[in-house]
C-alpha cells in the first residue's frame, strides 16, 4: 500500500470528507465552500467531517498544508478532474454526493444526518 493510501485510511470510519479539487487557489468553488465551512464549523465538526481541498498538486486539511495526502492520488482515488467539482466521502469511503459547486451546510448536514451511522452517532450522543 502506498503511503498516500495509508495516510487517507487514517480517516476510515473517524471522518467524513468534503473534498473540493480545483485548478488554483483563486477558484470561486473553493472560496464559497470554505466559506461554508467556516460560518457552520460547528455542524461541521459535529458530524465529523473535514474539508479537503485539492488545488493543483496541494493539499489542505480544514486550510492547513500537509504533504501527508497526494493531491494525485486522491484525485485518481475518487475520480476527481483536476477541475472544480466537490464530493462528500462517509466515514466508510464511498462518495455520497458528487456536485460541481459549492455543497450548502444543508445539503451536507441532510444527507449525512440520514446515514445509518450518523443516526446511531446521533442516538448515542442523546
């Protein structure tokens, strides 16, 4: 297994993903999805998701550099052009919305709260 495949196992049943691949930095999809996940950082966080942004050959975490994930590999990993798209990825590593626009806080926050394991998170936290 590469090192890229391992480091994305390390999210595996712990976190969600919402991945934003982009060209540049200066891409108005990731803009106006980060801006998303700011101003609902709380349900964000609530429901275990971390934004992953791909913008050329980088990588962020929540808007932290990190050469721990290969924007490549995960792009070939998920089926990402390296055009603006954006993909919620559940905790077991499937993509469970694919758009080519910012995802709304909730949009994200409706789909992920009908996940069979987000309900029984829901029911465990009371």
């Amino acid at each position: 297994m590469s090192s890229a495949a391992a480091q994305i196992d390390d999210f595996l049943w712990k976190n969600r993903l919402l991945i934003v691949s982009v060209s540049n930095e200066n891409a108005l999809l990731l803009a106006e999805q980060s801006a998303i996940f700011d101003d609902h950082y709380a349900g964000m966080n609530d429901r275990d998701l971390k934004l992953i942004s791909l913008v050329a050959e980088r990588v962020y975490v929540n808007g932290v550099s990190t050469d721990q994930l290969d924007a490549a590999f995960m792009r070939e990993q998920y089926d990402l052009p390296n055009q603006c798209v954006a993909i919620l990825v559940g905790k077991d590593g499937t993509v469970k919305l694919r758009r080519d626009a910012a995802i709304s806080a909730a949009e994200l926050f409706s789909v992920i709260d009908r996940m069979p394991m987000r309900r029984r998170e829901m029911k465990d936290r009371g």
